[in-house]
C-alpha cells in the first residue's frame, strides 16, 4: 500500500509554520535556527499528536469505533489531544492515566475534564498497570455491545508515525532539500520514528537529532527503528532505517520525565523573553535545552540551519506555574 490509501480523518491545521528565530540563533551561535511550530496544530490547544491522530482516527473509524481508550501520565498532551480528536469526532472517550497523585485538575487534566473524558487514575502506577486497565475497560465496553479502539500510549505506532513522514514531507515544501539539523523532542519515539523515516525519503540531507525525555539511548535506537522500519513496510518504501540515520541523547532530561530541569527552564525563559515563543517543562524546553549544548558543544553545525520542530506541550505549562513564581516583576499598588 502506498501512504495515501491508509484512511485518514482532517484534524489538524497544516502546513504548520515555521520561523525564524534570530535572537535565539545567536544566543546559542547559530547562523540559523527556524521553528516548525508543530504547536500550532490547532486540535484542543495543539501539539505533534495531532498529526498522528490523523492516522489514529482514520484507522479507528474505518474499525467502526464509538469510544476512544489511550493512557498516559496526569499531564499528556497525548491523552488530552486524543480526547479532543474523539470528541471532534463524535465519539466517546476513556483515559486511563498513572503516576504520582495530583492535588488539582490543572493543565491538560482541566481540559481533558472539559472534554468529559471519562479518567481511570491508577495512583503510583506505569504503562503495564495503564495497559490492563484498558484491556479492563475495553472488555467491558464490549460486552455493553460498544466498540472501543485502543491508541497505545503517545500514538507511537506505525500508523500514529505516518503523521511525521508527512510533515517531513511538508517541511520539504517549505524549506526544499536543504542539509538542515533537525532537533525534536523524544518520549515514546512514534514522532521520531516518523521524523526519521519521513526524512530519509524526503530531506534525504538532513540530519536528525532526538533529545529524550524520558529513555536511555539504546531503548531509543531500538523502538525507533522498529516504528521507522515497520511504517516504512507498510508504505512499501522500499528502504531501511538503521541507527546510522539518526541521533538521540539521553542527558538532558534530569533525574526523570516530568521532573523539570535547570537548564531546561532556562530555555523556557529565552525561547519566551527572545522569541515570545512559549515551551513547556516537560518536553520542549528540555529539548531546546538539548538543542542549545549541542550548538554549544559543536555537535550541530553553526554554519548549518537548524530546525526545531516545536512539539507542543504548552497547556501542561500551567501545572508548572510554581516553578517560575520567582521570576516575576510585579509591583502591586
Ligand atoms: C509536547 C510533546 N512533545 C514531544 C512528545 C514526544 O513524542 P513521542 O511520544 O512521539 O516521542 C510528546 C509526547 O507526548 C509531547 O506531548
């Protein structure tokens, strides 16, 4: 099959823009750095997984779903869009999300209870825990004669990666075959994944960075090779991804996912005061604090234009507000 004959629903809002960014270019020494703000996908506040969810959906409508599962921590962006596309949609929705307990329905949690996603909160728990408790609910669901589609958590299936082999498609549109640095940020590999597929058919000179946010490097160069190769047989793309085509790091996400870091707040604060470019603690500022070592290390080209795709992530900013409380300057009178 070729890409075009798998189903696929219109939810999000493409091309996204991309733009330069020069004061932070020459902030961290590069002649050149644009923004492909993949943020701006529109879908309930934006963020990469609308693309994938394009896919996703497709695949779920042409299943005959009417209730949408997925998983994920208390702040996904993933749950959250995934809530969104099923409402767009018509369908009925259940969440199970795991980690450490919340105190308030802030962030993305505020707008999947918006979105009247129906939530399983497995206090302390992770994915195995998420998955049961789907195959759980889905079960039920069936024997009340629904029919439930589950998106693995972050969307990061074959299908789910289709998504970024067309935005490197897109990109291409935008910017032609230039030998840009691509720089992303990386939790379940499916945007990776597809990012470097997508670039090995269509920006055949581009480079490909991924800073992790959650795993260890040899975690990323297996899952992202097996989403890559997989999406690469069903479009009969007639190539192979190997660990050669791209490049992940894994020093730059702290002690843990979720927890924000240092330097990852302080690419919060100059992608806002030098850009008006908003990021998130989670995953984007942490990327872009990646982005900015290996501008300061070498490791990318200064010469080179560098592409950051913005990922999104933003509506999980607000459950981070006490960490940026210090930096106001507010005189009250
Ligand atoms: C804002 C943001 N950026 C990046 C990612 C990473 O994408 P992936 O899980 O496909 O690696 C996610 C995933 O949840 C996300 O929400």
């Amino acid at each position: 099959m070729k890409i075009d004959d798998y189903p696929r629903v219109h939810l999000a809002h493409l091309p996204t823009p991309i733009e330069d960014a020069p004061r932070l270019a020459k902030r961290y020494g590069l002649s050149r750095l644009l923004i492909k703000r993949d943020d701006q996908t529109g879908l309930t506040g934006g963020g990469n997984k609308a693309r994938k969810l394009e896919y996703l959906m497709g695949d779920a409508l042409a299943k005959g779903a009417d209730v949408i599962l997925t998983d994920g921590g208390p702040q996904s962006n993933h749950a959250r869009m995934t809530a969104g596309a099923a409402r767009k949609l018509g369908l009925d929705v259940r969440l199970v999300l795991a980690g450490p307990d919340f105190d308030e329905f802030q962030g993305n949690l505020l707008l999947d209870v918006l979105l009247g996603a129906e939530i399983l909160f497995l206090r302390d728990k992770d994915v195995p825990e998420m998955e049961d408790g789907m195959s759980r609910i889905a079960e039920e669901l069936r024997a009340q004669g629904r029919t439930p589609y589950i998106v693995p958590i972050g969307g990061s299936t074959p299908v789910g990666a289709l998504g970024y082999v067309r935005a490197m498609e897109e990109l291409r549109g935008q910017i032609g075959d230039e030998p840009v640095q691509i720089v992303l940020a990386v939790g379940s590999c499916g945007t990776f994944a597809g990012t470097v597929l997508g670039a090995k058919i269509h920006l055949p000179q581009a480079q490909i960075h991924g800073i992790s946010v959650s795993s260890r490097n040899e975690r990323i160069y297996r899952r992202t090779t097996e989403i890559a190769n997989e999406t690469a047989r069903m479009i009969d793309a007639g190539i192979t991804v190997d660990q050669t085509d791209f490049h992940p790091y894994d020093r730059y996400f702290g002690t843990a996912y979720g927890i924000p870091t240092e330097a990852g707040n302080a690419a919060i604060l100059d992608a806002a005061r030098l850009e008006g470019l908003l990021l998130d603690p989670v995953y984007t500022g942490k990327a872009m604090s990646g982005l900015a070592d290996l501008a300061r290390t070498g490791v990318l080209d200064p010469s080179r234009p560098v592409v950051f795709i913005h990922t999104g992530g933003v509506p999980g900013l607000f459950a981070f507000h006490g960490e940026f409380q210090d930096q106001a300057v507010c005189r009250k009178q």
